[in-house]
C-alpha cells in the first residue's frame, strides 16, 4: 500500500494581499509584529494588555515588574524602528550546535534574527536592480549574482564589530542579505539573516540560500493562468 504525503498549508499561503511567499526551516519563531505594534485605542491593542497583564501580576515584586515593562517596551521600540525602515516580517532562529567533533549531544544554543523588508527602487529590469542593490557595498562584502526560481537574486555577506553600548558585549556579528526584486520592477525584498555565531558561517549561508530558492512572487495557491480553480 502506499502512503499518500501530508503537507500543511500555512493560512498566508492564502493571504490576499500577499506578495511574496517563502518558508523558513525548523527553529525559526515568527515574532508577531502586528500583536505587538498595535494602534493605540485599537482592539489588538487591548488585545496585548490582556496578554500582559497576567504576566505582570505573576511577577514576584514591584522589581520585576518593572524589569519587564522595561523590555517590552525596548522590544517594540526596536520592532517599531524595523517598521519603520520597511521590516513586513521577523523571527528569531535558534538552533542547537551541533557541528563540533565527536558532539552527538549538541552544544550550546545559537542564536539568530531573519527580517525581510521591501525597498522601493527606480524602474529597471530586474536583473539590473539584483545588481545595483549590491553595488554601494564595501569592499569587504562578498557578493554574489545568481537565478532562481522566483528569478535574479544577489547574496551579499558582510562581518561586522558592532559599536560600544554600555553593558553589552562586543562580538562580530555576520549578515548574510538576499537581495531578490518583484517583477513589478519597483520594489525589492531584502532577506536579512544576522548571528553572532560567526564559526558557523557556512550553515547560515546555506540557511539563507535555502529560504531564497523557495522564494515565490506566485501564490501557491492561486492557479495557474489558464488553468482550472
């Protein structure tokens, strides 16, 4: 006997106002920007009170309260300034190392950040933006020009030292961008993909290039032009 496959759909594969689809691996956890940024006087955002409200009564004492206030309120004035800079979609990765020799328990927990933005771009073939989006980089970016399905992509990847804030620990941190233009030729998706587990590099890359390379501009859902609904 054989066994037919099982797949689930995601509810935004039937989203009407999508414009792009993909699929993230295992271990990424959407952050819901919406629940989180909602408009003041709104329903979701009495929504989110109700959600927060008994986590504050949980709180042992006033401190800690306090201390929680405090990091939702930095937590949404990061996602607020991501909004605003174009993020339509965040989540945070974490994953288990397991790469090392002779680890068959796995190592320490890494972590990681994936946002995917919409730039707005002056018309031009598509293949001309994937190109110019990677043009102002700086020397030390490495860049790289291929086609996918969903059409011309450029990668980008950079290693950074983030600046000195007080209290936070210097580390290199590595961003491995995509770069993918609609075919509307206005606009372009950027997929970012930060972590500060800069050994592990390559599996990132290959993370972000598998994200890519699933990447669709056509609903999945939609049928095809000419075909049957």
């Amino acid at each position: 006997m054989t066994t037919a496959p099982h797949f689930t759909v995601a509810d935004s594969a039937g989203d009407p106002d999508a414009v792009i689809w993909f699929a993230e691996p295992a271990g990424f956890t959407a952050v819901p920007l919406d629940a989180l940024l909602p408009d003041p006087d709104s329903p979701a955002s009495d929504d989110l009170r109700a959600a927060v409200e008994p986590l504050l009564r949980a709180a042992p004492d006033a401190f800690v309260r306090r201390r929680f206030a405090d990091a939702l309120s930095q937590g949404q004035h990061l996602l607020g300034a991501l909004r605003e800079e174009g993020t339509v979609h965040c989540s945070i990765g974490l994953h288990r190392d397991d790469v090392g020799e002779g680890d068959t328990s796995g190592g320490p927990p890494l972590l990681s950040f994936f946002t995917v933005s919409w730039r707005s771009t002056a018309v031009a073939s598509r293949a001309a933006t994937a190109a110019r989006a990677v043009s102002g980089l700086g020397a030390g970016a490495c860049v790289e020009y291929v086609e996918l399905p969903c059409g011309p992509v450029t990668f980008s990847e950079n290693l950074s030292l983030p600046r000195a804030v007080e209290g936070v620990p210097r580390v290199p941190l590595v961003q491995f961008r995509a770069y993918l233009p609609h075919p509307d030729c206005r606009r372009l998706a950027v997929f970012t993909l930060s972590t500060a587990a800069v050994g592990h590099r390559e599996q990132y890359r290959a993370i972000l290039r598998r994200i890519a390379s699933l990447t669709s501009f056509d609903g999945p859902l939609r049928p095809a032009p000419g075909g049957r609904a």
